[in-house]
C-alpha cells in the first residue's frame, strides 16, 4: 500500500507473456503505443517494459493498468517522450529488459533503478575499458558473469542517480567485490546509503536493483502464474 | 567500415537505414532505443575499425547525444 512505509516492489516477466497480455488488454497510452510501433526488437521491449511497468503500479496503487498515469521526460535532453517514467502517487520506477526478459522497480522513494543482463558472449575487456573503473577492470578480469553482473549495478546505479553513459558516470568506481557484491561509497550516485540488490533471475541471467536504504522489498515473478515473494532486503553495501 | 554501418551493427538496422536517419536522432531513446551495453560496444567497434577511441578522448561521452555529435566527432578526428 501507498504511503504505509518505504516499500520496494520489483517485477519481472517474459516479454511473450507481456505480449499476449497486452494483445487482451490494450491498456498503453499514446506515447508508449508510439513507441511501440518501431517494430522489431526494441518495438517488442517497449511495449512489453511499458505493459509490465503498468501492471506493477497498478497492482500497488489499486488503479486499473490503463489508469495509471506514466509521463516520462529525459534528464539528457528534456524530451516528454522517453526517459525515466514519472509516477502519481509519490511513486517512483525503472525500467529494464534483456534477452526477452522485462523488469521493473518500484518504489516510494525517487532513487530507484534496475537493470538486468542475458548472460551472453560480450568483449569483456573492451566494453570494461569503455565504462569501467581500473579496479573494476581487475575485479572482472576475461570473467563474462563478472562484467555482466558489475555492469548491471553500474546501470542500476546510475538510473537510480538519473544519469546514464551520456555522462561518463559508469566510469566511476562503485564496485569494490563481485562475489559477494560490495561497492565503494555512493555518494557519487547520489545516494550514500543507497543498496543494491541481487534480483532472483531465470538462470541465463543476472539483474539488479539499486534502492534506497531499509526498504520493504516484494519481488514478483511471471503474469499467468504470478508468484510474489517478500525478500529481505540485506545490506549489501 | 563506415561509421553509419558500425552504428547500424549495433543496432541491427542496415547501413541504409542509418544513413537515411538525420542528425538530431538520439540514440538511447526513441525511435533508435539503443541501450548502454550496445552503446558501449559500439564505441569499442569505432576504436576497433576507424581508429578513432571515442570512450578514451571524449570522457563525458558528449558525443554520444546524437548521431549528428556522434557522426561530427568522428569526423573531426580526420578520420
């Protein structure tokens, strides 16, 4: 419920359930409808991202999904037609997909993102060059799940602090072990107290969710056979 | 390469297709939706095939606000 504590909610589902979902419910404004039709890959993870994010705040606030209202506006460049969603309800989210999967955090608390990555071949050393820390560079050596899993708290971090790549944040250390995870102070993300959580992922896949501080945290997995679980939220700083 | 195909492999369009996209189109939003790790990559293909480190020269990666910044960089380098 709204307003009863600092509650923590994630959400994650395939994009061929958000799909078929939504074939039974047309419930996306015009924005998203328009960014849906782009057609292809990033048409499918639009619609799906903007479909699961409506479930999930309808499902917290009590409205219908087609009620909630979404506005978004880009922190880079000021455009109402993308960017981080804004939210009634003093409700805040984030937004994520990967390899057909969809996720999606929210929270009561502006300082939320998440961000999930398909285990897949990628050039480690190369892309860790491009975004990563010196330390962060030795902490994921050739090691594929270990750059993918400081990558996710890297993006989960820097859309909780409203940035992203654009600005060169990424580059910023903010990962001081991957197993366990442990950051450095994230201060610089704009949060100190801030968390970071290991999202419960299909196997293939690794996600986070960077959150504030003592939150109520409720993860949700699947539409058709929706299983919530209360986690704890441990301090992994 | 040109660099419209290095853009165009990162996000799975044809070269055409990019080439035909104007200057003021962004890449992380729509219509392109291109996310951070295909941004990166595409960063290390433009190191890789023109020679230009724009991850390594441009630290705030201002470049990467558009393609009509992205495509100016590059060709500033000379390349």
């Amino acid at each position: 419920m709204v307003g009863q504590g600092r509650v923590l909610d994630t959400w994650v589902a395939g994009r061929e359930e958000l799909e078929e979902w939504a074939d039974r419910h047309p419930v996306l404004d015009r924005t998203e409808r328009r960014r849906a039709e782009a057609g292809g890959e990033r048409g499918r993870d639009a619609r799906a991202g903007a479909t699961l994010l409506r479930l999930a705040v309808a499902a917290r606030t009590g409205q219908s999904p087609a009620e909630v209202d979404v506005r978004r506006r880009c922190a880079t460049c000021a455009h109402t037609g993308h960017g981080r969603p804004r939210l009634s309800h003093g409700l805040a989210a984030s937004t994520s997909h990967s390899g057909g999967l969809v996720a999606v955090a929210v929270a009561d608390s502006s300082w939320v993102g998440i961000d999930i990555e398909q285990v897949r071949p990628v050039p480690v050393a190369d892309l860790a060059r491009v975004a990563f820390d010196a330390r962060e560079r030795d902490l994921v050596g050739e090691d594929t799940e270990a750059f993918l899993d400081v990558w996710a708290v890297k993006e989960a971090l820097s859309k909780a602090s409203g940035s992203g790549i654009l600005d060169g944040r990424l580059r910023q250390c903010a990962v001081r072990s991957v197993r366990p995870l442990r950051l450095h102070d994230l201060s610089g993300f704009g949060c100190a107290s801030g968390r970071v959580l290991r999202l419960p992922l299909p196997d293939g896949y690794t996600g986070f969710v960077a959150a504030g501080p003592g939150v109520d945290w409720h993860h949700t997995a699947g539409l058709s056979s929706a299983r919530t679980t209360r986690l704890v939220s441990p301090g992994s700083r | 390469m040109t660099l419209d195909a290095i853009v165009a492999a990162a996000l799975g369009l044809t070269e055409a297709e990019v080439s035909a996209l104007p200057d003021e189109t962004r890449f992380f939003g729509p219509p392109l939706e291109m996310s951070s790790l295909a941004g990166a990559q595409m960063l290390t293909a433009i190191a890789t095939e023109l020679g230009v480190d724009v991850a390594g020269e441009d630290l705030a990666l201002d470049s990467l606000r558009s393609l009509g910044h992205l495509r100016a960089y590059v060709s500033s380098r000379g390349r």
